[in-house]
C-alpha cells in the first residue's frame, strides 16, 4: 500500500515538476520575443500604466481612469513589477507572465477530466501555448489573461464543490470570483452568464437541483460580498456606458463580421482546422459518457454563455469570444486526448507508432503556428522605437505637467500618458473600442482633428479638407458603423490650369481663404477661394443629407488671360486598389475598389456639368503627375470663364445618421485646450504637410519619425 502511495506521489510531482518547466519555457520564449525590441508593444500596456498612476499617485494624469478599470491587476501585479525592474522590463514581464500563468488552473481542471498526465500536460500546454494567447502578448491583453486565470481557478472550486460538496471549495471559488470581477470587466460578465447558465441547467435537471445548487448558490453569495469593493467601477460603466449591445448597423455588418471571426478562428489552417474538429469528436465522447458530470455542466456553459457575450459585444468586440472559446475547446480536447492514451497502449507497436507520429505533426504544426503568431504579433503591434522614446522622454522633460497635447498617431497619445504622464488625445482609431461615452467623445475629437482641418459627414460619407496645405482637398471617405475608408479624393496640385504662355495649379495659389460654410435646403456647402494676380478659382464642396454623394465645383475666373486647358484630377487613395473600370460614358467612369478594409465597393465619378464646350475624361493606372489611378478630366473653354460641377458617387454605401455634420479642427483645438500636436510622419506624410505648412502650428521639436508642433494662440 505504501509503495502504491508513494508511485502515486513521486508521478504527481513529476507531472508538476514538468507543467513548471513546460511554464519556464513558454514564459521564457514569450519574454525571449519581447526582448528583441527595446519597448513593449501595443497602446494597451501603456494604458495599464495610465490606470496605475491614477491609484497610486497624488496627481494622476487622469483620476478618473480608476472608476474605469478595477485595481487588483494594477496593484497586485503592475505595481511591484515596476518597482523590482525598469519600466520597459516590467511591462515586458507582465506582458509575458500572465498569460503563462492561466496553465495552472487549467492543469488542475484537465485533471478532474483524467488521470493521463500525458493527455493533461499535452493539453495543458497546447491550450498555454495557442497563436491566439500568443496574439494578446502583441496587443498587451495581460489583464484579460489575469480575468481568464482567476476565472479558471473559480471554475476549478466550483467542479470541486459540486464534486465532493465542500463548503471550503465553494469559499475559494467564490474569493477567485471576486478576483476575476476586481481584475477585467468583460471577463466577470462572461463568468456571470456562465454562472447563470450552469444555475439554468441545474434548475432543469431536479437530479442535478439536489447535487449542485447550494454548492453554485454559496460561491455566488461569497463572490457577491467580497466583489463590493469593485462596485464602483461597475456603476460607472453602467453610467457611461457606450457602443455596449448589438444594434442594427452591427447587423447590416453581421455578414462580414461572421466572415472575419470565422477567418480568426481558422487563420492557422489546417491546424486549427484540426483542433477545432477534434474538439467535436471530444464533445461526442464527453455527452456519451455517464462519468464527468460536473465537467459536463462546466463545459456546456461555457459554450452557451458565448452566445449571450455576443449579444453583448459591439462588433469590434466580437474578436474577443475567442480568448474564451478556447477555454471549451482544449478541455474537450483533453476527453479526446484520454481516449488516445487509452487506446495507446492497447494496440499494435505498428499502430502505436502511427498514432504517435500524427499526435507529434498536430503538436509540432500548433506550437509553430503559435510560436510564428507570437513573433508576428508583438512586430505588428510595436507602437514605440528610438525616435518615439526619444519623444517621450523629450515631453516628460519639456511640456508642461498640466499641458494637453493631441498626438496623431493610433497608440502614441496612451504611451505620452502612461510613460511621459501628460494629457494626450490620440487618432485615429475605430471608436467602436471605446465603451466610455468621455474616451468616445474624445476619440472621436482626436479622429476629426487628425482627419482634416474641416471635416463634414452625412451618415454615407465624410468629407476631409486638409486646406490649405494637404493632400486631400477633398478627400471623400465612405462611413462605416465606427470608422470610415477612404476612397477617392481630389488634390490641389493636380489640378491645373494652362495658358498660352505659362501654367498654375491651386496649391500654389498666392491667396487662400476659407468663405464660408453654409446650410441651406438640405445641403452643406463649403466654400473655398484661390487667387493669383492674374484671376481667382472658388472651390465649393457640396454634401446633400442624406445620400452616398458629393459635388465638387470649380468655378474659375481668369480676367487677365483666356484659359487654354483645365485639368481637374480624381485621385485613388493609395490604401486602394482598382479591380476594374465597369462603366465608360462620355460624361463618368464607374470603378470597382477594393479597399484596404478588404471591401469592394463602386464609385461613380461623373461630369454634371460645364460650361465649357469641350471636354473629354481619361483614366489612367498610374498618372505620370500623381502616380496613382487617377480620373482626369480635361476642359478646353478658351475663354476666362469656367464652371465645372463633378460628383462622386458611392453605389451600396449604407446610412449610418441622418444628420449632417460640420466640423471645423481650429475650433476643436481651442475647446479642448489643446496646446501641442504630435504628428507621426511615417504614418501620414500628407498630415505632416498639413501642419507643417499652417501658420497656426509652430515646429518645437522634430527625429526622424516624429514632429512636435505648438498650438499658436
């Protein structure tokens, strides 16, 4: 008997012994990663900076980040990291370790499925180790993964609470759901449904009623009481709630949402393809056995519950359901991989050596996929390098504590907050991530200031101006639910005018003048002035409510000269491509655009009318003038005089708002007292030269990459 015990101990702690290692390695490789950079990635991890300034410090950049985030990640876990190790190591660790640690609560859950440490340590591992956890560390989720390892330790009480019907386990399960609800929002809701689903279950099944309920009812009341310290967090999201709750946008974008998620869930076939199916074979053989009752339970509900979170979830969370679908999926593949070992050592040495050979191409091609995952996504996320450092550390020496600085770039701003500890708005970014109507409404302020220096939309489309100075004069932008794409737009310079002795174009005009924005019967129109000693050009953007269209008019008066050719260029955006022309008239050209976004869509640019009395319309793949797919159309009035009306229109664009909407940046700037501009010229060259050439922007600082401007006045 002793011998017996003493097998049983010495295997138990060498399964332990090699889920640490397998731990080590896993952390070590992630952390190996993150150490070729000498930052961390992503704009999240900045953020959790931001949040631990605001319980910490006595002058937080922004002291309301606390109601918005609970503490227990901040100050259990970020806090002694950056206190032990310098700031970019920290992050570094953090970002490594908690989604390492989630393989013990679900090491101790594979081990109430069986007894096969083999089948428990593959499982385990593959589960630690999959391309989606190793995504996370790109875009810095380690509060999401601390969620998911309280949750899971939660959900390993609870099994045994159910199992052996001790209070002790119901207390630990309930103090685990405090931590996961003091930890990450998201993660405690989708606990809660899960919860909600096991009660749902057991009030079905009277047999299961008696075993489970006061077990389920214990944890809830512990967990309840020992969360309210986290209540606060809670009601304010309730408060200022935003972009929570499918509506009907999201289901006029179901279909490619569903495209996209089911593309994420299979974007490392045929290896997920795989798992996912040997998922399925492990449901069959879960439901066929009488055994695992507890583990049934468990596992149905987590399955269930995603259906709910995806009601709950705007459509740029929806991305999110697969952290948690992983949960179900690798148990169940833990019931399959039992059957294996079982099956493994009962046949053939010829068999046998078949299985094993397909079980080790199925782990090597899953720890491949992940580990190419890993390296592609902490390159792909990388926010900062030395000239970005440079900045930051340029800013927390030489900006004002108190100063407001908008930073246009996606993640630059979370990085001058949570590093540099000044205020920062930052665009442009979808603002369907915001679930906090004052970080929507300032996303959305960052949005409209970096997209232009005047900026209008009419629920199909946005019209970005970047006049004076800009690429786009227009640009004309389709509406998404949260974003937009940009599509075709037209650009002062490639718009010219010849005479019989010498040439002009619009950038170029002496004079520019704003003359007025007007709202008369239905339609916005924006009127533009260019002037020359020899004449003027009035540019007037037209944008009707309602309707996936927009005019732009030139009307030009040349007294001292007749106009021998104008040329008025429609440009293709460089995100595009053009897929085909699918209508030719004398009078528009029709292309088919597949955006960047991956969307095709069909716009329309047409002629409506001139004065002149001939014309003719080209286009061209590359333009020797803009490089770029380009409409042009070219007007011979041989007088002073021209007026020509164009129109884009954008087929299938669908209507998001009804209301039409002006916005000016200048205005914008003084109302969020906005006193510097941080411009990332690597991501936009056309905004460079936006602010790079406005009186209204003084240069203080400029790299390589990045360019700081003053707000004058």
């Amino acid at each position: 008997m002793l011998s017996i015990l003493a097998c049983a101990d010495l295997r138990k702690a060498r399964s332990w012994f090699t889920l640490l290692v397998l731990m080590a390695l896993i952390f070590s490789i992630r952390l190996m990663i993150l150490n070729r950079y000498e930052a961390p990635p992503s704009g999240d991890l900045p953020g959790d900076l931001a949040v631990l300034d605001a319980y910490i410090s006595s002058d937080p950049v922004h002291p309301e980040y606390k109601f918005q985030r609970p503490p227990v990640p901040f100050l259990l876990v970020l806090f002694p990291l950056i206190k032990m190790f310098p700031i970019f190591l920290a992050l570094k660790i953090y970002d490594a370790l908690l989604p390492t640690l989630v393989a013990l609560p679900f090491f101790l859950i594979c081990k109430e499925i069986t007894r096969s440490d083999k089948a428990v340590l593959i499982s385990t591992a593959l589960f630690t180790f999959t391309a989606e956890y190793n995504e996370i560390i790109g875009w810095g989720g380690a509060r999401d993964m601390l969620g998911i390892f309280f949750m899971l330790f939660s959900l390993y009480y609870l099994i045994k609470a159910f199992e052996y019907k001790r209070k002790l386990y119901a207390v630990m399960s309930g103090i685990f759901l405090s931590l996961t609800v003091g930890t990450h929002q998201l993660t405690a809701v989708y606990y809660a449904f899960v919860l909600m689903t096991i009660l749902g279950i057991i009030m079905l099944i009277k047999k299961l009623r008696t075993k489970y309920l006061s077990s389920l009812l214990s944890l809830t009341i512990i967990g309840a009481i020992l969360s309210l310290p986290y209540s606060y967090v809670y009601l304010y999201m309730l408060q200022n709630r935003i972009n929570v709750g499918l509506n009907i946008y999201d289901f006029q974008e179901y279909a490619y949402v569903s495209v996209n998620l089911l593309n994420v869930l299979l974007r490392d076939t045929p290896t997920y393809t795989i798992i996912y199916s040997l998922a399925i074979i492990g449901f069959i053989l879960m439901a066929r056995s009488y055994k695992y009752q507890e583990i049934k339970v468990v596992i149905i509900s987590l399955l269930m519950a995603l259906v709910f979170l995806f009601l709950l979830l705007p459509t740029r969370g929806v991305l999110h359901l697969i952290y948690y679908l992983l949960i179900p999926v690798f148990l169940l593949l833990t019931f399959l991989l039992d059957k294996v070992f079982y099956v493994f050592q009962r046949v053939k040495l010829s068999r046998r050596l078949i299985l094993g050979a397909l079980l080790f191409i199925i782990i090597l091609a899953h720890v491949s996929g992940a580990y190419n995952r890993l390296v592609k996504a902490v390159s792909w996320y990388q926010v900062l390098d030395s000239n970005s450092i440079d900045v930051l550390n340029w800013i927390s020496k030489n900006i004002p504590k108190d100063a407001v600085l908008l930073a246009c770039d996606e993640n630059l701003n979370v990085w001058i907050e949570g590093y540099a500890h000044r205020r920062a708005l930052g665009g442009p970014k979808p603002l369907g991530y915001y679930v906090v109507a004052s970080e929507y409404e300032k996303a959305l302020v960052s949005n409209i200031i970096c997209l232009g220096n005047y900026v209008a939309e009419n629920g199909y489309i946005i019209v970005v101006d970047e006049f004076p100075h800009g690429y786009y004069t227009p640009g004309v932008l389709m509406r998404t639910f949260d974003y937009w794409i940009p599509l075709i737009y037209f650009y002062d310079e490639a718009q010219t005018l010849k005479f019989l002795t010498y040439h002009a174009n619009m950038l170029f005009s002496t004079t520019k003048v704003l003359e007025n924005v007007s709202l008369i019967s239905n339609e916005l129109s924006i009127r533009f002035k260019y002037g020359w000693s020899f004449g003027n050009v009035s540019r007037i953007v037209v944008l009707p409510r309602s309707e996936p269209r927009i005019r732009v008019i030139y009307d030009v008066n040349m007294a001292h000269a007749p106009i021998d050719q104008l040329d008025i260029r429609a440009i293709v955006d460089h995100t595009n491509k053009v897929l085909n022309i699918s209508e030719t008239r004398n009078d528009s050209i029709t292309l088919n655009i597949l955006t960047g976004e991956g969307k095709i869509v069909e716009v329309n640019v047409s002629l409506i009318s001139t004065s002149s009395p001939s014309y003719n319309i080209t286009y061209d793949l590359q333009n020797p003038l803009t490089k770029l797919p380009t409409i042009t159309f070219t007007f011979k009035p041989k007088t002073h005089q021209v007026n020509v009306v164009i129109e884009v229109f954008v087929k299938l664009a669908r209507c998001y708002d009804d209301k039409l909407n002006f916005w000016d940046s200048n205005e914008l700037l003084k109302m969020y007292r906005i006193e510097y501009v941080v411009v990332d010229k690597k991501a936009s060259y056309s905004r460079y030269v936006r602010f790079m050439h406005s009186p209204a922007f003084a240069p203080i600082y400029e790299n390589q990459r990045i360019l700081i401007l003053k707000v004058s006045g």
